[in-house]
C-alpha cells in the first residue's frame, strides 16, 4: 500500500484562507448537447497537491480533466493556471502535460524517442534532449529499455514510459487520466507507491483522476468526490471517509450502514434519533444542523460498531440494538458480520481478529448486541 | 479404486462433414489442400499458363499466317528443333521508341499516382474524420462513380474538356479564349486521376479510421502545433494506407491504355498504346508479347519494393 506524504499542518494549504490557489477552476460547465458533462464546479488546487477526482463513470471527472488539458473547451466559466488564465489557451501551449489513460505511447517511435517528443518540441539542443531523457529513463526505472518500442513493452513499462513522457517537460501541472487502470492488482500497488514518490521528489502538482476509491484514499492529498457532474465533496481522504457530507459520499465512499431516523430532542450538545429499522435510539454526541421531528439520515461504518453477547450499559438509554447473526465472512485479518435486526434490517458489521484462532467467537445464529460510541456515526440530511 | 465402472466415451457425434471428410481422407486430401488448392488451380489456368504462352510467343518472331508467329518447336524428320528468338527483347532496348515509352508510362503513372495522393489523402481524412452518420454516406459517394461504366467516364471527360466543352464554353462566358486541353497530357492525368482516385483513397480511409485520436491529443499536450502533429504522427503512422493506395494506382496506370487512347494526343507515349498497335496494327504478335513482359517485369519491380516497405511498416506495428 502505497504511503501518504506526511504533511504537516503548515503544508496544507487548503486550511490557510488566504492562500493562493494554483489552478482555480470557476463555475465550469460543460455542455455536450442537452447533456450536462460538468456542471458549475468550482476548484480550487494548490501547489505540489496530489489531487484526486474521484467517481463513477459519466460523473463528468474525465471531461474536467480534458478541459484542464485544452481539449475540450468550457461551455462557460473559467480555468485559471498559476494565475493565468487558459480557457482559451490551445493544449500545446499550455504549461499542463498529461498522461492519458490508454498511454497514447506512439507506436513508431521509441521509448527514447516517445520522451524526447515534446522536449523536441521545444527546441531543446540534442545533448540537452539526451541528458533530461537518461534522467526520466532512471527515474522510471527503465535505463535499459530506451530502444525498445512500445508494443516490447509490458504494460508496467508502458505505464512508466508513459509518465516519464509526461514528466519530460518538467510541466507545473502534471494531469493523469486512471492512471493504474490498466495494472494489475499488485503492480497497481507498487506503482502507487512509486507515483507518490515521484510526485514528491519533484513537487509537481498532480491531479489524478479515478475511479477506484482505494486508489484515491492512499494517493491523495485531498479527494473531489464528483457525481453527475457536480463537486460532492472536496476533502482529505480521512474527511471524505469519516466525516461525509451526503448519502451519495458516504455510499461512495467504502461500505456504509444508514438508516434512517427522525429527530426527537434537538440540544445544542446533542441529537436524539428514533430510528424504527434500528430498533433503538441513536445519542449523538454532538449538535447538529437540524430541526425536531425532521426525518434524517445516520450512517455508521462497519468497523466503528462493536458486537457482544452481553448487553453494554449505556447512559443514555441509546446507541444499543441486537440482532441474530446470519453471515460471517472471515477474511483473515478481520470478519465481517452481516446481522439482521428485529426490523429485518441488515447491518455489517467488521471486528478485527485479535485473538488467533479464537475458540469463542461469535457464531452463526448467534443473538448479539451491537453497539457505537455517541460519535461514531454521521448525521446526514441529504 | 475400481475403474470397471468408468463409463465409455460417448460416442463421438455423427455431422455430415464426417462423411466427405473420410471419403478425401481416403485418397489422401484433406479439407485444408482443397482450400489451398482452388485458388491455386485457378491462378495457374488462368494466370501462369497463359502468361507462360505470351511468353513464348515473345521467343518468336512475325510471319504471315495463322498463327502469325513462327512456332517454337518444329519437327523435321523426327529432329525436333526448339528455335529461340530474342531479337525481339533486343529491340526493346535498340529501339527508342519503347524505352522511351517505358520511361513516360512511368512518368506519367508517377505523377498522376503524386497527383492522385495528394487529392485523396485529404479526402480520406475528411471521411475518417466526419462524424459517424456521415462517414457511411462519404465513402458512398467515393464509391458511386463505379456503377457506372469506365468507359463512359472517360468518354464524358472529353465533353467536358473538348473545344466547345462544359470547360471552355463556361470560360467564354468571360470572354477567355477556349484553351487546349483534350489530345494533350494533361488530359490524360485528369483521366488517370479521377478514374483511379477511389482506389487511393480507400486503403487510406480505412488506415485513417484507425489513428487512435489520443495519440494526435498526446502530441498536442505535448506542445505540437497541428501541422507538426500531423508531420510526426499522423502521416508516419498512414504509411501503410499510403503505399497500399499508390500501389492500387500506380500499377494499373502504367499500363493503361483506354486513357490515354481517348483523351491523350500522339505526343503522349505510353506503354499500353505502343502494344496496342503492334498487335492490332502491325499485327506483330512477338514483338508485342515481348513489351508485354517487359512491362510485366517494369511494374513487378516496384510493386516489390512497396511490399518490402510496407512489410517493415507493419512489422514495426505489428502487436501495438
């Protein structure tokens, strides 16, 4: 698993109001017909950020990123580069470069051929070309390799001649279009691992864009959940999984329990919820947005809910419900236990296996109680 | 550990193949050299042996009578006497006449290929580019003129082109002296060209259809201006269309004859009229078999250097 830089606080500068962003992207649409693509995001990316663009397929991600790249042009709204303006710039004269899903590795030419490209491009003198093209051949790890074509490439190779070719002009804004789609699963791993470095060793502002939510949560800085062409949330991976802002992010976004409830003490320190398919109330340990008697969301990870025969106390009467336990997948590490409620409701619930071999676990058929912290869960209202 | 109760394979499934494949078994053929073997017979029936014959002829030499070549064997009092001509080779290369013949059928079918590029790779692009729902309807346009005969094509290309022609009638409207075009070269590459310009831009179209449009954006991205895009990328990865629609023309234009014949003048010398006339004219059937095979040997040539290009080609993009 790949591992996230370790920023500390003052390298986070989407916290810092006053900071200036280096793309800002302002109330872009894009239209295709009667089709909305993108419609009204606004974005803002700041330097040597590892941005991901997260969401399913049509959520207008690729398109955004299109429009950042210069191929596609904004129906309206505007995109902003280091302070400059290049809605209308034509992709070979702005300072982006990409790495396309596919490769787009040109087949006639080299690997030494395919990363002199867009150096030749621009003029370079032919021992300049020489030397940055032995350095992004090191860098990827393919020095031995710089004859051969693409098609006498693996598709790991391919990837990484890919990037180099994407990196070569040293570009201030690096944009990378699924960029470990095509990898299997554990190269796909070590790849990860080598991508943040990369970004890292050489500063460059990455935005990424997926659809494999593991991928975003272990490369980025900060995730753009993106659905129907609209911004879900913007946040970083930890705000993103914990803290969702919609049902649409908290479903996205791993696996979810959500029920939903109705409001019966609202307090400035805490919300009750009625929730019928739970079979209990729900004490949240916080104030929240809300009025009494309005019908909500609540939804709880799998991994935050606790089982146990017997009842746990609660104070506040709340946040304990039983079940009978109907599946359990052992995975090793942990198991995960689909329990069904009085109310016929399904909950999964995931317990970490820290005894080896535990002869008393809980069983199959087993009647359980489950139980949360007063924070544990989110209160959603959309 | 019983294996008793293992049961027998089914039997296998009787289709009626089985039966024709046992019967060519049997007097040791095999469906597959029957495959090979048709096309086979025919190219040797109707291709070598009768070149073989034009070859033949082309070792005579012209006599009066039936046939009017003298014959390669001949038997006079059991001696048989196989009899070789070559004067008539030697003549092609002592005689101006067919070389330079040979030399301008090659211009000329070099120019008009040149020519015919340069209109069709456009067009081919237009069509590869055009939005689906018309891509179909482009290519149909290109095909069209093939429903009707070539020759009348051709006929209709001097109504356009002759004195008092669409051309020169359109031309007087604005007081422009009706200018000379039919019976002249130029004629002929206008022939050539419009009748052979669907057979370049076929092979180019469906080599253009197939350019991955992100390798063009990669190039973009990349800081290539169009032009540049189109020099690096585009152009070298269309060399197979290129030489294959170059070929499609260039072959049969060298050896053209009904063109130039309608629409060329007695200054246009070309290879397929001079054989022509020593056929039906002179009536000199070796020696026009012998400009056959010259020509045969002139256009195999490059066809071969072709295929060897455009075998490096593919074999650089062979598994991409």
């Amino acid at each position: 698993m790949a591992k996230k830089p370790q920023l500390a606080i003052d390298t986070r500068p989407w916290r810092d109001p006053d900071a200036k962003p280096f793309v800002r992207i302002k109330n872009v649409t894009k239209r295709f017909g009667d089709v909305y693509a993108v419609s009204d995001v606004s974005l803002d990316i700041y330097k040597s950020e590892l941005f991901c663009l997260l969401g399913g397929s049509g959520s207008g991600k690729s398109t955004l990123l299109r429009m950042l790249a210069g191929f596609e042009q904004p129906t309206s709204g505007s995109i902003e580069i280091d302070g400059q303006d290049m809605t209308e710039v034509a992709p070979y004269n702005r300072p982006v470069n990409m790495m396309f899903q596919s490769y787009a590795l040109f087949p006639h030419m080299n690997v030494e051929q395919n990363i002199a490209y867009g150096l030749k491009r621009d003029h370079l003198p032919p021992a300049e070309i020489n030397n940055r093209v032995a350095e992004l051949l090191s860098l990827v790890k393919l020095q031995d390799y710089g004859k051969r074509r693409p098609h006498q490439l693996s598709g790991g190779q391919r990837q990484r001649v890919a990037l180099a070719r994407a990196l070569a002009k040293r570009p201030k804004l690096l944009l990378l279009d699924e960029p470990l789609g095509a990898l299997d699963k554990k190269l796909r791993e070590e790849t990860q691992f080598e991508l943040v470095k990369i970004q890292e060793t050489l500063g460059v502002t990455f935005i990424v864009v997926t659809h494999d939510q593991e991928e975003a949560m272990s490369l980025a800085t900060r995730i753009g959940v993106m659905n129907s062409g609209e911004i879900a949330m913007i946040g970083e991976p930890t705000d993103i999984y914990e803290f969702p802002n919609s049902k649409f992010v908290a479903g996205f976004i791993g696996s979810v329990n959500m029920v939903e409830g109705i409001v019966i003490e609202d307090e400035p320190d805490h919300v009750r919820i009625r929730s019928g398919e739970l079979g209990c109330d729900i004490f949240v340990g916080h104030g929240v947005d809300c009025a009494p008697d309005q019908i909500l969301w609540w939804a709880i990870r799998p991994e935050k809910i606790t089982l146990s025969r017997d009842k746990p106390e609660n104070a506040e009467d709340a946040n304990v419900t039983q079940g009978i336990v109907e599946e359990i997948g052992y995975l090793g590490d942990m198991s995960v236990y689909q329990v069904r409620l009085e109310s016929g409701k399904h909950i999964r619930v995931t317990q970490t296996n820290t005894v080896r071999g535990n002869p008393d676990s809980i069983t199959w058929d087993e009647q359980v109680y489950l139980s949360w912290d007063d924070n544990a869960g989110s209160v959603l209202t959309v | 550990m019983s294996s008793f109760d293992t049961e027998a394979p089914p039997p296998r499934p009787r289709r009626p193949w089985t039966v024709v494949e046992r019967g060519l078994a049997a007097v040791g053929l095999s469906g597959k050299a029957l495959v090979i073997a048709a096309p086979a017979i025919w190219l040797t029936v109707f291709f070598l042996v009768p070149l073989l014959v034009v070859f033949g002829i082309s070792l005579t030499v012209k006599q009066f009578g039936r046939p009017p070549y003298t014959p390669l064997l001949t038997n006079e009092d059991g001696t048989v006497q196989l009899t070789l001509h070559l004067n008539n080779y030697i003549r092609l290369f002592t005689d101006g006449l067919y070389i330079s013949a040979y030399l301008s059928s090659i211009k000329i079918a070099f120019i008009s290929t040149v020519i015919a590029l340069c209109i069709g790779y456009p067009m081919a692009y237009a069509i590869a580019r055009a939005p689906d729902q018309w891509r179909n309807i482009l290519l149909m346009l290109v095909i069209l003129p093939f429903w009707t005969s070539f020759l009348l094509r051709v006929y209709a290309l001097t109504g356009f082109m002759r004195g008092n022609g669409v051309i020169n009638n359109f031309l007087g409207l604005f007081g422009i002296e009706p200018l000379v075009m039919m019976q002249t070269d130029f004629a002929v590459y206008v022939g050539i060209v419009y009748s052979y310009l669907p057979f370049m831009i076929l092979p180019l179209y469906t080599n253009l259809v197939k350019l991955d449009g992100a390798l063009l954006e990669a190039s973009a991205d990349l800081g290539a201006r169009p032009l540049r895009t189109f020099l690096t990328i585009t152009l070298p990865l269309s060399m197979p269309g290129i030489i294959a629609g170059s070929m499609l023309v260039f072959i049969p234009a060298i050896g053209e004859y009904v063109i130039p014949a309608l629409l060329g003048g007695p200054s246009t010398l070309m290879i397929g009229r001079v054989l022509w006339d020593e056929f039906f004219a002179n009536t000199n059937w070796p020696r026009a078999s012998a400009v056959a095979v010259a020509m045969l040997v002139v256009v195999v040539i490059p066809i071969m250097l072709l295929q060897k290009a455009q075998d490096a080609v593919q074999d650089r993009e062979r598994a991409k």
